[in-house]
C-alpha cells in the first residue's frame, strides 16, 4: 500500500481511504462517494475494495441499501494498532510554520499531508472508542482479581465459554448457541447477535435473535446483517403492551448455555465444466456448486446498548413496566440512606415524611423479582401502587410457580 503522494496511488490502495472506512462509522460509504471523496473512477474504486477484501477479508463490511453498496472497516480486534511515522511528525511540524505565513508556495501539498493525518487521528480514536465501549468485565475476570472476591451462592460459570462469547461481542460475529431452559429441557440452537452481559443473581447474555432468512438474503460478496433499532422506547421497552413486543431481545442465562460456536454461511461458486454425454456422444456443458465458507457480521444502532435494553428491568426479566410506590417504616428507612432501587439512579423518586418513612417511586418491570426483594423486609415495608400488587403477583409469580433461580 502507497500513501497518497504521487500520481501512481490512484491505481494502488491508499492508506488514507482505508483509514477513511475505518472512520464512516456504521453508515459506510458507496462508490459515488469514494469516487467523490478521493476524485477517482469508479473502476479504481472497485481495484480498492478488492484489495481491502483481500487483505481484510474478516473486517469489511458490506451492506446493500437500494441497490447500492456501503462498505466501511469494523477493526475490533485488540491486536490492531494505528501507527503514525515520522513523516507524519514532520508535516505537524511544517503545518504550524505555515499558521504565520499568509502565503507558502507548498501550502497545497502540506495540507494534503494534513488531511492524511487528520483521516488516521479519526480512525484511530474511532477504533479506540469502540474497544473502550467493550469492557472485558465478565464475571470471570472479575472474580479472577486478587483485590476482589466474591462470596455467596452462584452458579458456577465455564471461563471457555464466556472466552468463545465475549469474542463474539467484540466482533460483532453472528453466532450459534445451544441453550436449554425450563421451557426446552432437551435443548434449542439458536442463531444470535450478541450484544453483552447482564448480571443479577445469575450472569446473562443479551442478544438479538437473527432470522435465518435475513442470512440467506444477503448478497454473495455482502457479509454483514443489519439488525439495527432506532425507536428507543423499543428498546428500552417502554409502554409494551403485548408479549410479542417482549421478544425483541433475548436474556440468556449463561449457566444455561450448553455450547457457543461461530456461524458460517455457505456460499457457493458455479464452475462450469465440459463432459462428453454417452447417449448422444456430445460434449455438454454442465455446472458443479463448490461451497465456501464465510463468517456473518453484524450491526446495531447507537442506542442499543445493554443499559438501554435493561433500563426498566428491576433485575434482568423483561416484560409489562409497571409504576411501583413503597413506603419503608422509620426503622428500615434509617438503613437505606443512599440506596439505589433501580439503576440508573435518576429514574427512582425518593422522599421522606416527618416520621422518617421513607417513600420511593420508580417505573420498573420484573415482578418477581421485585416480590422476591420485598420478601426480605417482610411486614417492614407497605407497597402503595399497584394497588392491585397481590393479583399481580399471584398471577406472574405464585400461579407460575416462579422461583429466583
């Protein structure tokens, strides 16, 4: 690969438009636009894609939108580094020399230099903002720490397992999993989108499911699947009013999780091949399928985040948000100075009366698990809405026969 500064580069890759995919963010870039942006054919274009599959083929990502193609560079691989040269140094160095002069004959030349720099300095942070994003905080590292320990009752949770995972989710690699619940005690493969971890009583995996179908549609030289959600209130599961809205992510408990494995789509190539037809004595022309083996990829919107997506879960079940109101007695309220009921903290309303009760109010779902916490306090604690709170919870806990584990 050559930097931009001679003629020559228009037929060979430019390391700035490769630094400029790595920038798009998810939106990508088109043809027209790289033509636009590097005033080059759309012939050269194609050249450097091509060698950008070559020399990446795991990292480009490739998305039809109206008969158009977008391409952009997803590089989340830790091993991945921008490195600046000493050339770049220099031409710094010439730019702020040129900040006092009202004229300079290489002015053109050192801001061309300057857009390069300036096109690696976005990639670079953009690069270095998603892996800040992916935080390798799983339960097993944490508990891996000499400086923290964990005590108490918990499943125990296969390091494999979340390793093979929480590659997934930095990669953002579509991904196959064997899970059994109580609902399927002999099993289920799921095809998912991995998003990252929740932690209740029990580890969970947040994830979208993908339709197979979705896969099967994507064009042979497309290898990313876009799953994104806008609506926020979608996702934060705001003012669902019907099970089928609860499904748009998934919670899987990890200890649940029988196997993860990365998903290859078959892609096959029609070689064509002449054969000589007994019956007729003719040569026929026929076709063979040989298949190829391609990774999946996958994209998200902005706010689908795992903050967002549990935003009103008490804990980690989803479902019908209700409005809560407690009301703690004088004795228990003394010990719940700075307690955080629901995360994040602003979404909670405390308040405290002239006898010292505290009163605190939240829109939240996950009633059992709400049921369990207020079992702990006993006749302690007065819960004021729902006021229908007893139904409730005979008909989605005690009826269910739910239990916290």
């Amino acid at each position: 690969m050559k930097t931009p500064s001679g003629e020559d580069s228009k037929n060979t890759l430019n390391i700035d438009f490769l630094n400029k995919l790595c920038s798009v963010g998810n939106e990508g870039m088109c043809y027209e636009q790289i033509c636009e942006e590097f005033n080059i054919n759309k012939r050269t274009a194609q050249r450097w894609i091509s060698t950008v599959t070559r020399l990446f083929p795991n990292y480009l990502m490739v998305k039809r939108t109206k008969r158009n193609k977008y391409f952009k560079v997803d590089f989340m691989s830790s091993k991945f580094t921008f490195d600046f040269s000493g050339d770049d140094a220099y031409y710094v160095g010439e730019a702020l020399e040129l900040l006092s002069k009202v004229d300079a004959p290489n002015v053109d030349k050192v801001r061309s230099a300057l857009k390069g720099i300036y096109t690696r300095l976005e990639a670079s942070v953009e690069s270095k903002k998603k892996q800040r994003n992916y935080q390798s905080d799983t339960e097993e590292s944490v508990r891996g720490s000499e400086l923290i320990k964990f005590r108490g009752p918990h499943f125990s949770v296969d390091a494999n397992k979340i390793e093979q995972i929480s590659q997934a989710i930095k990669k953002r690699r579509v991904c196959e999993i064997f899970y059994k619940s109580a609902q399927e005690a002999s099993g289920k493969l799921y095809l998912v989108a991995p998003i990252g971890f929740l932690y209740g009583q029990s580890q969970y995996l947040v994830a979208k499911e993908v339709e197979r179908a979705m896969i099967d549609s994507i064009a042979h030289d497309s290898n990313q699947v876009h799953l994104e959600e806008t609506d926020l209130s979608v996702i934060r599961g705001d003012g669902r009013d019907n099970a089928a809205k609860q499904d748009v992510y998934r919670f899987f408990k990890i200890s649940n999780v029988v196997s993860c494995a990365e998903f290859l789509k078959d892609e096959y190539k029609r070689v064509y091949h002449r054969e000589l037809n007994e019956t007729t004595g003719k040569m026929v022309t026929r076709s063979t399928k040989k298949a190829i083996k391609k990774e999946i990829y996958y994209s998200l919107g902005e706010n689908e985040t795992v903050d967002n997506i549990s935003y009103y879960c008490f804990g980690i079940f989803r479902g019908l948000v209700h409005h809560i109101k407690w009301r703690f007695d004088a004795q228990t309220s003394l010990k719940l100075d700075n307690y955080l009921f629901v995360t994040p903290s602003d979404r909670q309303k405390v308040s405290k009366d002239d006898q010292g009760r505290i009163t605190v109010e939240f829109d939240a779902c996950g009633v059992a698990e709400m049921h369990w916490f207020l079992q702990q306090f006993r006749d302690h604690v007065e819960v004021l809405e729902p006021v229908n709170w007893k139904e409730i919870v005979q008909k989605e806990v005690i009826d269910q026969d739910v239990i916290p584990v």
